[in-house]
C-alpha cells in the first residue's frame, strides 16, 4: 500500500513538472534563445543601459523559458521599419490602430494619453471636444490625429523630436497643447521639477499597448509563451512589483476585445 501512495505521488510530481515546465521544452524545440527588441530610449521604461519598466517584464516573461532578451535602441518610425521588414522581433508599447497588426492578445500596459495646456490657454475645460481647433504638438511619429477619439478632433498638430521642444512650445505660447502618453510625461515632470503652477494636465482616453511582432513563424512561438507568462505574472503579483519599483501608474488589464 505505501508502495503505492509513494508512487502515485512521485507520478504526481513528475506530472506537475512535465506541465510546469512544457512552455520551455516547446520554446527549446524551436530553437528560440533570444528575442529581439528595437525601442526609442522612455524614462523609466527602456533605458540606454538595458533597465526599466519594459525591460523587466520581457525578461520575466521569456528567460525562465531560456529566452534572452537583447535591444537596439533606435528612434519610434525605425523601430516600425525594422518590424516591418523583419529585422526585429519585436517593438514595445504600440495601440491597435484598426490595421493588420501582429499583437499577443494580452497588452504589455494600460497607455494614459493625456493633454497638458496652460490654464490661462484654455480657461474651461470640458472633455476631449475642448480641443477643437487648438494647435497641438506631439513627439515625432506618435499620430495621435489618427487614433480614435483624437482623430474626430479638428486639431492644428505638429511633431517635434524631444520632450525639451515641446515644454519650450507650450512655455511660450507658440503651442495651445502638448499631448503625451503620462507614462513619457509624469517623469519628465518629476526629473526636472517642472512647476505645473500654470499648467493644467486632463487625461484624454486610455488605451491598451501591445508589444508588436514582425510577421513570421517564430513571432508565433513568441507570442504564444508572452500571452501565457503575462498572465502568470499578473495573478501572482510579480506584474504589479514591477511597475511600483518604476513608479509607474498600474492598471490590471484585458483583452481589447474583453474591454
């Protein structure tokens, strides 16, 4: 009988280890040892040094299945190019734009799109509709003017290359409002002791941001282990470590098609 008990328990065991461990048998099988990822530098989130808030949740989510995450830092539209043309893995932090577009079911953050003006600017503020015929500036390639509700909004809009640029604009009144996502915007603040005395800051939408893959087989593989560690990471709590040590705003997520 206890012969028994031992073996069954042992079968247990094992069963609870070939299950656990399945996700890196299948990752080993395709041979996938690295990911690559293509990023503009974010504060907080993909530094030049390979830390931040990004960083950290791939590599949580593809070493412990023997994946090393490798990056190159480049500029948001090369970043695209290099997706597209399947030089890359993957790029971090894209919305769903309606076009055909390679995403985990599961995002990698809930993106805050916010809108900071001067209260002298703009005296009563009344919604997203409040921006109607205002000229706006926005860091080069984001196309706010494209995604929904901003591309219903009549705006005057122009791109600039740096954060710095776009503060100088509003300072000056050569600009009605700077829109930005608040996760670029919140440490900008904060690293330059911004007085936001004059400023007013409204959260415009949210919306979820995926990692994007280029097209192919092995971006398949690396989707399917990213949608299954995600949410490990999410239940268990580690997902929400990471974003406290980033002071980053954390919202739990879902599916775009479950929101």
């Amino acid at each position: 009988m206890k012969k028994t008990v031992l073996a069954l328990t042992i079968l247990v065991i094992l069963g609870s280890e070939f299950s656990g461990s399945n996700i890196i048998r299948e990752a080993r099988a395709d041979k996938i040892t690295t990911i690559h990822i293509v990023t503009p530098s974010w504060v907080n989130q993909t530094h030049k040094d390979g830390t931040g808030l990004f960083f950290d949740i791939i590599r949580k989510v593809y070493e412990p299945v023997g994946i090393k995450m490798k990056f190159t830092i480049v500029p948001w539209k090369r970043a695209k190019m290099m997706i597209e043309t399947n030089q890359a893995d993957a790029r971090l932090a894209v919305v769903r734009t309606g076009k055909e577009q390679v995403m985990p079911e599961y995002p990698l953050y809930v993106d805050y799109t916010v809108a900071i003006f001067k209260k002298d600017t703009i005296r009563d503020w009344k919604g997203i509709e409040t921006l109607n015929g205002k000229n706006a500036v926005w860091m080069r390639g984001y196309d706010f003017h494209k995604i929904h509700p901003l591309s219903d909004i009549q705006l005057e809009w122009s791109e600039i290359n740096s954060w710095e640029q776009a503060w100088e604009m509003l300072e000056h009144d050569r600009v009605d409002v700077y829109i930005d996502a608040l996760i670029d915007i919140a440490p900008y603040i904060k690293h330059h002791h911004i007085d936001m005395t004059p400023y007013r800051l409204e959260t415009l939408y949210s919306r979820n941001a995926y990692m994007n893959f280029s097209e192919s087989k092995r971006s398949k593989k690396l989707i399917e282990i990213y949608d299954k560690r995600i949410i490990e990471l999410l239940h268990s709590g580690e997902l929400k470590k990471c974003f406290e040590k980033w002071g980053v705003k954390f919202a739990p997520f879902k599916p775009e098609k479950e929101k």
